[in-house]
C-alpha cells in the first residue's frame, strides 16, 4: 500500500496499512499506561481484535477489555462500561471498532469522572460546559469499519433505554487524541457492513453539502468525500482484499464526519428513530431514505446537486444524480424500502414525532415539519 500519512486534522491521525503496530506508542504519547479497550459484542473474539490486545500485552499495557457495547448502545452499556474502568484503575480508553465501539468507548472515557448524568451533556446550547473537562480521559480511537468517521468527532450518540431517543453527546474534548487508521483492519467485514458503513460515509458527505449553514471549508471536504465513495465503495465491494480502496474509504469517512459539523439533514432525522426503535444498521437504514429525501429537498438543493454531478463526472445535473444513487444502491444490494430491514408501518407516528425532532433535523435545507417526516416514512416504509 502507497498511501500511508500522518495527519494533525481535525486531530492526529497515523493512517496507512499495518499503523496498529503503533498503537502502544499513541498510549505512550497520551500518558496512557493502563488503557481499557472498548468495543463491541461482534468484534471481542475476532483475530483483529485480539492482535490489538496482544500489541497491548508485549508492551507493558495489559489486555483489559470491555465488549458489552450493543450495535445501538444505551446508558446501560455507558454504565457498565465506566464501571470496568474504575475497576481496573485505567488511565484512557482505547476506542476500537466501528461507530458503536468508537462512540461508547469516547463516553466512558468522557463520564469516567463526570458527577452529572449523561443526559446532561446533550448538544443542546451550551450544555458541554456543565462538564469537568480536567476529569476526561485520554482516547485512542481505532476504527475497524470506513463509515461513522467517529474517530474524528467530537461527539458520541447513545440510545435512552427507556424513551428509545438517540442522544447527541457533545464535549470538544471527547474528539480523541490519536486516530490510528490502519485499512487492514476493514478487510474481514461482511460485504453488508461494508456496503452499509460505506453508504454511512457517502450520506454524511452528501447531507453536510446540502446543509444550508455556512461552513466553505466543511462544503469543499463534504464534495471530495463523496468522490471518494463514488470511485472505491464498489470496488472494495467487488474485491474485499483491494487496500488502496480500503484507505480511501476510511480517508472518506474521517472527511464525513468532520463535513457535518455544517450540519446533516432529514435522511439522518429518519434514520436515529428507526434505528432506535427497530435496532437497524445505521449506516444501511441512511442508504435506504436517500432518494425520498432527495425529492423531498429539490427545491432548495438542485443547483447544489447539479454542481456535485458535475465534479463526480454524473450527466443529467439533479435527476441524473438521483438515477447514479439509485443505480448505485442497486449494485451494491441496498435494500430498496425499510420494511426490508424489519421496519413496520404501526409506528409511523412514533417515527415522525422523534424525527422532527432530532438534532439532524435543523440542518435539512427544507424544514421537516411533523406531516412532512410522516409523508416520507409512509413513501419509504
């Protein structure tokens, strides 16, 4: 593999094959000695963790490891996850997997040596500054999976168990502090979290460009991004082994995530309360409401559209993009409606209530009103 790098945007990144021999170095360089690696339940056994681990152990670090982390983790998981810590004395987290590992594991690190309750630092106002910024952790984040981009971000979403909302939770020290993006680590996924993931990154990118808020420099990485998505996903669909590709899609979803702080839209406000209620794949669930909410958008988003056809070489402005990600997700299995994923038609009420208003919603460039958001989940379910 040609492509290895050391980044220091938005964070320190060491990006290219076989970087996770550099892991035990990232703890040294934060100060972590007793370092605690989260991930989730489907990563804990596989060859790719336990060679984490075991970098860990030859250098003096241990092999201490907390995987009850479910794909859409809950304060229950947080808790328990902060309870591991403290039992074992750890001085940092090791994040490790894909978008639910890397967010649990920047929350444990994040409440270790908070007194309030989580829900207190949702991305709401200010509200990151009722948190003890000296009592966060250091982190080390390792991404497994080219999607959420979590690695890079400054937030972690998480499930109320008993409201089933997922909740943004904000703080600029949560963003870790070295990222190690190693593509060898993406080449044992299934072709559905692949596809799924890969589709993840492509929407942040797409819904970052569309956000109507003024960031230029989130706008041209969002456009860049999407390039990349469009040239590799299918081939690392089609040859899983394809490192190259590997690295671009995992450059891809690190400029996704740092894209949209310009803001998401109403795909990723549909998507949060079906993943919630439904414990569907977020990234898959994301590919599926594209087109409704493409139309839903035109007016206000079509010459943007057109533009990005344009640069990713799409004839047809507007519809011919529309026709390039239909085609797309044809080609790559994308299940054409929700009910394919297990979604039911008995609580489309439930889902608009919670899709209005999830934090995604205020960066749609048309607003999703209540009868807007049941209008797409009846088109799309």
């Amino acid at each position: 593999m040609t492509l290895i790098a050391n980044w220091s945007y938005p964070t320190s990144i060491r990006f290219g094959a076989r970087r996770i021999t550099e892991l035990a170095d990232a703890c040294r360089a934060l100060g972590i000695k007793r370092p605690l690696l989260v991930t989730d339940k489907g990563l804990a056994d596989l060859p790719v963790t336990h060679t984490a681990l075991d970098i860990m152990v030859v250098n003096g670090l241990g092999r201490a490891i907390f995987s009850e982390v479910d794909p859409n983790p809950d304060e229950t998981n947080l808790a328990a996850g902060v309870a591991a810590l403290k039992a074992g004395d750890h001085d940092g987290v090791i994040a490790f997997g894909g978008g639910s590992g890397l967010d649990l594991g920047k929350l444990v690190a994040f409440m270790a040596g908070q007194t309030r309750p989580v829900w207190d630092f949702e991305d709401v106002g200010d509200w990151w500054t009722r948190a003890d910024a000296d009592a966060i952790l250091p982190i080390v984040a390792v991404p497994t999976t080219a999607g959420t981009g979590s690695e890079v971000g400054r937030a972690g979403v998480i499930t109320n168990s008993k409201t089933h909302v997922k909740k943004i939770i904000f703080h600029p020290k949560i963003l870790p502090g070295i990222v190690i993006c190693d593509p060898e680590l993406t080449v044992g996924m299934p072709p559905v979290i692949t596809v799924g993931t890969g589709m993840d990154a492509f929407v942040h990118c797409l819904e970052a460009y569309c956000s109507p808020h003024y960031h230029p420099m989130s706008q041209g990485i969002a456009l860049e991004g999407m390039r990349l998505v469009k040239e590799n996903l299918p081939k690392v669909v089609a040859d899983p082994n394809d490192i190259e590709a590997r690295g671009h899609m995992m450059s891809a979803a690190a400029m996704g995530a740092t894209a949209f702080q310009k803001g998401l839209g109403a795909m990723h406000a549909l998507a949060h309360p079906v993943g919630a209620l439904y414990n569907t794949h977020h990234g898959m669930t994301n590919a599926v409401v594209i087109p409704p909410v493409l139309r839903f958008n035109r007016p206000a988003i079509e010459s943007r559209i057109n533009n990005v056809a344009d640069y990713l070489g799409i004839e047809g402005g507007y519809g011919g993009f529309l026709d390039y990600i239909m085609k797309l997700r044809d080609r790559l299995g994308v299940p054409e409606r929700l009910r394919d994923l297990g979604v039911g038609t008995d609580r489309i009420d439930d889902l608009a209530a919670m899709a209005i208003e999830d934090p995604s919603a205020g960066g749609n460039p048309v607003e999703l009103t209540l009868d807007a958001a049941k209008r797409l989940y009846e088109e799309v379910i």
